[in-house]
C-alpha cells in the first residue's frame, strides 16, 4: 500500500513544488545568509517557480535585491528553481533567536540602586521577578 501512495503522491508533490520548499526552508539560513534569513520566510513556491517570501521589514531593500536572492537559491539547488519572487509584508511564523533585545550585565552602581529601590518588597519571588525586569530594562543596549 505504501509503494502505491508514493508513486502516486511523489510526482504530485514534486509537480506543486513541495520537496523544494521543504529544502529551502530547512536551508533558508544557509541560502541567503543570516541577515537574509532574520527578515524572510518562505512561505509557497509555485509550479512556475514563483517564490513567495514573507518579510517582517525591508521589503524594498529585499525587492531590489530579489536576484541576488533568485540566483543564490538557484545556486543551491543546481538548476532554475525560482524565477521570482512575491514579497508579503507581515510578521514572520517565528522570533529569531538573534532579534531580541541584547541585556548588558549592570554595574556595581546600578545593581546597588536597583537593590535599594526594591528593598521593601517581602515576597523573595516577586522580589526575584522585579530584579530580572529591573536589570533587563537598565541593562537594555539599544
């Protein structure tokens, strides 16, 4: 039962695209490089080869640098597998590790100052909680 599926839902899938979608997702980081990859997603290739990417921000910088993009996912695969692209604007399925806020450990000064102001609170968890909060907000590096 299971060789007849295949032989049945392999060509299919391969007509819609969808073992080099799955590739190109798992590789996305690897093809256009970490910078790329923070910003865009792949969401759908067509049958005529039209990659549709969602972008959380520089969607014209990305427009204007569509064949650079185009070439390095054809590079990687070895033949045309994208001839254009679609870019829809809007948040990406998932937050990149790299994206979020960087935290500077606080100085002695600032510790002591962040200790002081939260010298009246008794619950040692609440207490625990408001220190994280207060080092992430003062050590916060915009």
């Amino acid at each position: 039962m299971g060789v007849a599926v295949s032989k049945v839902a392999v060509p299919i899938i391969a007509h819609r695209g969808g073992g080099i979608l799955v590739r190109l997702k798992t590789q996305w980081r690897t093809i256009v490089g970490p910078d790329w990859a923070e910003l865009a997603w792949p969401t759908a290739l067509g049958r005529t080869g039209v990659l549709k990417l969602r972008v959380a921000a520089a969607a014209l910088e990305l427009q204007h640098q569509a064949p650079l993009v185009i070439e390095r996912i054809n590079l990687f695969f070895g033949r045309a597998v994208v001839s254009r692209l679609v870019i829809v604007q809007g948040p990406l399925p998932f937050v990149s590790p790299s994206s979020s806020l960087s935290i500077r450990p606080l100085s002695p000064a600032e510790a002591e100052t962040l200790d002081k102001q939260l010298a009246g609170v008794a619950d040692p968890e609440l207490r625990a909680a408001l220190i994280r909060l207060g080092s992430a907000v003062s050590g916060r590096e915009d």
